[in-house]
C-alpha cells in the first residue's frame, strides 16, 4: 500500500480492465482446455487476453 500526498493510504484496487481481461481469458482457457486438452487451453488463453488488452479501453 502506498500513501498519496494527501497522507490518505491509496487503494490498490485492480481495474475493472483487467478484472474484465482476466475473468474471460481464464474462463476461455478452462473451456477449451477442458474440450481441447491442456496446451490449447493456456495458448487460447493468453491469446484471448492479448486481444482484449488491445481492444478494451485503458
């Protein structure tokens, strides 16, 4: 945790961005890991978070 200028702690709070990117890459991952095997599901998964970090609005 860290403290603002404000002397006030800051919250580090994850952005709903990446609680967006993690929560359906991983759901992708799971689905076609579970249809496709293991190897599959983690590359669908890291390439479904690389588009979504690219398209979703920072």
């Amino acid at each position: 945790m860290t403290i603002q200028p404000s002397g006030q702690p800051d919250n580090d709070k994850l952005p709903i961005r990446w609680a967006i990117i993690f929560t359906v890459s991983t759901a992708v991952g799971i689905g076609t890991g579970l249809a496709g095997g293991l190897i599959a599901g983690v590359g669908l998964g890291f390439v479904c978070a690389g588009f979504l970090h690219a398209i979703l609005p920072s």
